[in-house]
C-alpha cells in the first residue's frame, strides 16, 4: 500500500521535451499532456489551454523515480527526518514514491504502529510513501512478528534492516510465514560476528588509518546463506544495499539456478572506494562501508548487465550533531534522496560507464518491479509519474539547501552535473525548481 496526501491533480503540459523511457521504447521529442492526474496525449504542439506548462526543450522527460530504501525517522527521531520533509526530499530528487525501513523508535512491529504511520502519511506525504515492517518484534531476532495482522494493515514487505536475521532457522521460519502474506522479505546481509566493531572496509586503507575493518566476507556469507534459504523455501527474496564483489558473485550464479531474487545498490557504493575514507570525513562512515576498487567495477557491472536490478538511496538522516565528531565515533549513514540522480549522472553516466537509459531504468521499473509495485511509464492512460531532468545543468551540493531535515550527504561541497526540472507523482506537480 502507498499513501500520500489527498491534493487535486492537475492538467499539465510538458512541451518539447526529450521524451525516454527505456522500459517502452520511448525515445523521441513529444509534448506530453496530463489531465486529471493521467497521461492523456503524446504528441506535438498539443494545446496547452488551461494547463500548468513545463517547458521541456533541452531537458529529458522520463518515468520517475521508486526508492525502495528510505529511513524517515519517523517514529522517534522527528529532529532528523519527518514524513513531511523526508518526501519533500523525495519530490526534489526526481522520486513518484518511496518505501519506508521500520528501524524506528517504537520498531514498525505492530499493526497499530504501521496504521498511525499510514495515517501520518494521509496527512504528511508529499510523495506516495509505502511502509515495510519488521521481520522480528523489536528487530531482535528472536521472535517473528505477526506477519499477517501486518500485511492486513498495509506493509508492503518486511525487513529487520539495520541488523540480519543472525538466526538461519528463525529466517527459514520467516519464509515459510511469509507465504501466506503474499510479500517479500528484504534483507540486511551481515553476519554480525564479523562486522562486530569495524568502522570501514578492511583491507589497505583501514590498517593504514588504523581502524578497525568490516571485511566483504561479512556481507557475501549471509549473502549466500539467505540464497541458499531462499531456494529450500522457494520463496522470493529482496538483498538490501549490496557492496561486495563476492555477494554479486553469489547473487549471479544463484538467479542462474532460477532462484527468484532481486538485489539492490546505492549511489555511494557506485560512485566511491574506501580509498575516500582516507579524508577521515564522517559523511562517509555507511553501512555497508565503501568498499574496494574490484568491488565497485563488480557493482558497476552487476547494475549493468541487470543481475542487480535496482538502485536504492539507503537515505539515512543524521542530526548535525551525530556527524560532527571523529570519525569512529560517527553513526554509520548518509542521505540521498535530493542527489542520487545527479551524483550518478556524474559519476557513472557522463564518463561512459553506464547509459542514461540503464541508469533510468534502474532507479524506476527495477525498484518498483522488485516489490510489485506498478512501474510508473510514459503512456497513455497511465498515472502521471513523471521526472524532467535537465541533463545539462551544474549545480554544487550545500547544506542549507536541502529540503531534508538532515544535511549528512557525501557530497557536499562537490559540484555535480544533472538535474531534476520537475516532479510529477502521482499525477500531481510535487517539486519544480
């Protein structure tokens, strides 16, 4: 279920732009026109008569953004991030709807806790906005929460993000459970034992800086335990924010065996290697860490031949005062609804590494295809979840400029190269700059 507020639609033209959408085939310049919230004309020179008018010359149209990882903070930590100001952030970045993790204070462990958010966000929402719930009551691992009850009450799917399932037989119990839910279940891969107290990536660059390192093993071994479940269950499964070079591995030979399972990955982990951490900057420390040089190429690749189907922001808000200390004693998380687009258009897109197309098609039909979602498209009669880029544009990442409450971002201070024109969601105009 995806909520948002109840605003009027509106009638509005996007004339003249680059219309693509990779997913239909779309490549050509078109006016495109909304009436009441649907897409009801392509064409050219369409009447713009009592419509809101985008200009689009320049810039490219395409189907918006799903971000399928998201924290909001809500409940709990309304200082860093609210419903409000996270979908805000959601509507600047290019995104249609946004799925919520349920590590929150209280957890989203109960029906009553997941209807108040939906409620909220009836209220709240600027974006359509889904909730998952938790796998175990209190993320703790040791009890299942009451899948069903939650399912009813409107959970899109269920995560302990922020910490594994450590227990092999309370997941495989999971996943039996889950069936008659008709969800998925979307997991943080780490075994804990081995992630227990690294602060980076371990190899060069953490035993030069002296910390403690979070070896790839760490991810790729639960990575490989939850397939491996996965497949004895038969049930589909969804990899949380994937870093390493062994996970893609294991990731790609199991989808081989025909074992349903989508995966995703983070901007961060696209764009940077540990080799970044060496600036002792705090905006860095993510969990997963940023791992090394072989691991992103794998990601990179993974993304582009569509083993990894999916990019996810992993937007983490963290107050100013959490970040403001050293390094090691920094929380693990950094936020990315407001550049995603742009730091990958940078990063990935401009120097050849991947074609707008894929990375469009990664950031819209992959993510909401991994969870059932309607992929928002650019046809006739289909709900208007629209993005306008401007391809050209260059803009520098500041602190106060953001619309999330939280300004932890990796790249602040850079300047990037793309930009997002204008938000449609769910037929409504949500963002223009």
């Amino acid at each position: 279920m995806l909520v948002s507020n109840s605003r009027r639609r509106e009638n509005v033209i996007i004339r003249g732009a680059r219309v693509l959408d990779p997913t239909a085939g779309v490549d050509e310049v078109l006016d495109v026109r909304v009436d009441g919230g649907v897409v009801s004309a392509l064409g050219h020179d369409l009447d713009t008569n009592e419509h809101h008018v985008l200009e689009g010359a320049g810039r490219v149209l395409a189907p918006a953004f799903v971000d399928p990882h998201v924290h909001l903070r809500t409940p709990g930590r309304e200082d860093e991030e609210t419903l409000a100001t996270g979908t805000a952030a959601a509507a600047a970045g290019g995104y249609c709807a946004i799925l919520a993790m349920p590590n929150t204070d209280p957890v989203v462990d109960s029906a009553a806790v997941l209807r108040a958010l939906i409620e909220q966000a009836r209220t709240d929402a600027v974006v359509p906005v889904g909730f998952l719930a938790a796998i175990s009551k209190g993320q703790e691992g040791a009890q299942l929460t009451e899948m069903a009850e939650l399912a009813d009450a409107g959970a899109v799917a269920f995560s302990d993000d922020g910490r594994p399932v450590a227990s092999a037989g309370l997941l495989r119990r999971a996943l039996r459970y889950v069936r008659v839910t008709g969800r998925k279940l979307a997991l943080h891969c780490e075994e804990p034992t081995l992630a227990d107290g690294g602060q980076m990536h371990e190899g060069r660059v953490s035993a030069e800086l002296g910390f403690a390192g979070y070896p790839a093993l760490a991810e790729s071994v639960m990575v490989e335990r939850d397939l491996a479940l996965a497949a004895h269950e038969r049930r589909p499964i969804h990899l949380l924010h994937l870093s390493a070079g062994a996970s893609v591995e294991a990731l790609r030979r199991w989808r081989a065996l025909g074992i349903d399972a989508t995966a995703e990955v983070t901007p961060h982990h696209l764009c940077l290697t540990d080799e970044a951490v060496r600036s002792l900057d705090p905006q860095l420390k993510m969990n997963p860490p940023l791992r090394g040089v072989a691991d992103r190429i794998a990601l990179i690749e993974a993304l582009r031949d569509g083993t990894i189907g999916a990019i996810a922001t992993d937007h983490a808000p963290h107050s100013r005062e959490e970040k403001d200390v050293p390094f090691e004693a920094a929380p693990f998380g950094v936020t990315g609804l407001e550049t995603a687009f742009a730091a990958l258009y940078t990063n990935l897109v401009e120097p050849g590494l991947l074609s707008l197309e894929t990375l469009l098609a990664r950031m819209s039909d992959g993510p909401a295809s991994a969870y059932g979602l309607e992929p928002p498209q650019i046809a006739l009669g289909a709900r208007a979840n629209l993005v306008l880029l401007d391809t050209g544009a260059t803009w520098r990442v500041e602190e106060g400029a953001f619309r999330s409450r939280s300004s932890n971002s990796w790249l602040l201070g850079q300047t990037l190269l793309g930009r997002v024109a204008a938000t449609i969601a769910d037929g409504r105009v949500v963002y223009e700059a």
